[in-house]
C-alpha cells in the first residue's frame, strides 16, 4: 500500500470559499477515482500545515492512475494558486529497496504530461515534495 501525503497551508489572501473550495477537490478526487482505496481530508494537526489530505492506493500503478486522474488535475488548477507552502510525499510498507525512485519517477513523469502542472508547482512559494529536483 502507498499513502499519498499532501500537507498545505493557504495564502493569506484565499478566501473561506476558495479553501472550501480546494479541499472539496481533494475529496471529489478520493470519492471518483477507483485507484484510491481510502482517503482522509482534514486540518493538520501537531505540523506547520493547516490543511492535509491522505490518499491510499494499492501499488505504483494505482498511484500513477491517481496522480493522472481528471479530478487530481482539476483539484491543482483549484488549489495550487491559493497555497503559499507545500509538501507532497509518500509512504508504503512495501520493502523493495527501489521503491523512492520508482515513486519520484511516476511524479516526474507526471509533470513532464502536464507542464501545465509542473509550472504551477513551481510557482508554489515554498513546496517540497515528490517529483521536485531540489
């Protein structure tokens, strides 16, 4: 299993509607994508983030069928805009010592898919995560 970690926290200047908003794209992505077997949306507690969203999809592929899915790039056109710090990672029981870059491989290609994507990432005033050369 792999759970997909997305922590946020809003510019200062996105409205209750806007993060309303964005977080309803992060659960309208857990409920219409069948790659994600469980996810939870919510505020983040005891980090630096205020708001965080968990996907958990079974292998590699359903991670890149969830990166890829219509309501995923929906959610980024939404979202990426009105956050001012970012952080994307992943976590899995699963052993194989190849795991990181097999997972950072699906987020870069991802990116390269949709530079659209890739650009609004970058213009994230702070993000690290998946997928980023830092």
């Amino acid at each position: 299993m792999i759970h997909h970690v997305c922590r946020a926290t809003m510019k200062a200047t996105a409205t209750p509607d806007q993060i309303s908003a964005a977080l309803e794209g992060w659960r309208n992505q857990g409920r219409s994508n069948p790659a994600i077997k469980s996810f939870i949306v919510g505020r983040d507690h005891g980090g630096d983030y205020t708001y965080s969203a968990v996907f958990v999809v079974e292998d590699l592929d359903g991670l890149f069928a969830y990166l890829t899915h219509p309501t995923t790039y929906q959610t980024d056109h939404l979202g990426l805009t009105l956050v001012d710090r970012m952080e994307i990672f992943d976590v899995s029981d699963d052993e194989d010592p190849d795991l990181n870059s097999k997972i950072q491989e699906l987020h870069r290609r991802r990116n390269e898919l949709n530079p659209q994507i890739a650009d609004m990432l970058a213009d994230v005033p702070s993000y690290t995560g998946s997928g980023v050369d830092h």
